[in-house]
C-alpha cells in the first residue's frame, strides 16, 4: 500500500466508525423512547383500572398474598359450573394452594337466564355467617331447577349449618340486598356476562384490589396461568 493513500483509508475508516455509532445509538434512543412511551401507557392504564374492594368478601389463599383473583360467578351459568369442574382445580393447586394467589368469589347471578341462581347465592351467605361459606359453595354449582328451597337446605345440613339460623338469615333480606350490591358493582366494572375475573394487586392495609386485566368467560387453564404470571411479575 502506498504511503500517500493510509491518511484516506484512515479517514474512510473513522467516518465508518462514527457512522456506525451513530446508528447504533440512535437505536438505543429509539429503544429508550419506546419503553418510556409503554411506561407511561402502562402508568396511564393502571390510573384508569378499576379498584375492586374485597373487604369481608369470602376469599382462599394466604392474607399475605398481593397477586388478587376476583371471580364474579352465577351458580347455574354453565361456563361458570364448567370453570369450576375443570380450570378452577388447577388454579387452586398451583396458585392458591401454593400461596402466591388470593381468590376472592364475589356474586353476580344473572336473573335474565337464571331467576332461580339468586336463591344459591343468598344461601351462600348466610352460609358465610356461621363461618361455613366454602362448604357450602362447593354444592352450589348445578344447572337450573337445582336450587329449589328444600335442596338447598339439605345442602345446607350437609355443609354444617344450623338450619333454624340459616331460615333466619334468609328471611331477613340481608343476603338478598348484600347479592343485589355485587351484581352492581360487577356491572360497573364493566362485567357483561359470567364468569367473570379480574387479576390484581391488592394493597393489604385497605383490601383495595387495582385490577391489571379482565377475563370475560370461561377459558383453558393456560391463560389464567399466563395472567397470574403476569400478576407476580409486576408484583415482584
């Protein structure tokens, strides 16, 4: 090489380097502004979620749990007995069970399709007085025409209840107004159909739950599986 042409090939050579660097830090800005434009959409959406109270509503897994699962279910809806029977095993053997997930069960019967359900879920909560509301729910989801009054008190017997303060409860009327206030709030959550889920986390001072998704329907395992995932991702 002759000796005239190293200063050229040098300079080519420096403004390929610069070039280059150029490029690859303009890439990592572009790569900066679009996590920081998906920060403040992810900030934008968490300030918009609703915020589920689930104060002295039945729930399973650990109090320390902030990972929340919100069920809002009709105990004849099909999709609900099917999520039920088949998704909702899994989910309390490897997130409940395991302490990573608090399920919280929230009512929404549907009197448009099921008049009768709203007798299963009153039930439930007078069951949920005597401190008995999970051993009850077990034998609550069932197809239309289940819950008539005197199966629903054998179910009752079966689940431990004292029958004359169960009769008592649900003449009362408090379970029926206390199901009439979930119906609507699940409503203005947006819920228009069941079941109906929302995953959260929950500040465990306030029971207050700031939803991150919703899951309308009953679906496979694999998706609420990717959705808690998610959950105790962002929960750390």
């Amino acid at each position: 090489m002759k000796p005239s042409r190293l200063p050229l090939i040098l300079s080519v050579a420096a403004l390929i380097t610069a070039a280059l660097a150029w490029v690859v830090t303009g890439r990592q800005l572009d790569d900066l502004r679009e996590q920081q434009r998906a920060l403040v959409s992810d900030i934008a959406a968490l300030r918009k979620a609703p915020v589920i109270d689930v104060t002295g509503a039945p729930a399973h897994g650990p109090e320390s749990a902030v990972v929340t699962l919100v069920e809002f279910s009709d105990y004849e809806c099909p999709f609900c007995i099917r999520h039920f029977v088949q998704t909702m095993p899994q989910i309390q053997a490897n997130y409940i069970d395991t302490g990573k997930v608090r399920y919280v069960f929230r009512d929404f019967p549907v009197d448009e399709l099921h008049p009768a359900a709203i007798r299963a879920h009153e039930a439930s909560r007078c069951a949920d007085e005597q401190g008995h509301f999970w051993d009850l729910h077990v034998k609550l989801f069932s197809p239309p025409g289940s819950h008539i009054p005197e199966r629903l008190e054998e179910r009752a017997t079966e689940a431990g209840l004292d029958l004359n303060a169960y009769r008592a409860c649900l003449a009362g009327g408090k379970a029926t107004a206390a199901v009439r206030r979930s119906v609507a709030e699940a409503k203005g959550f947006g819920a228009n159909g069941t079941p109906s889920f929302f995953i959260g986390l929950r500040d465990r001072s306030t029971n207050q739950v700031r939803v991150l998704q919703f899951i309308s329907g009953a679906h496979p395992y694999d998706v609420f599986a990717k959705a808690l995932d998610a959950a105790l991702k962002r929960a750390g």
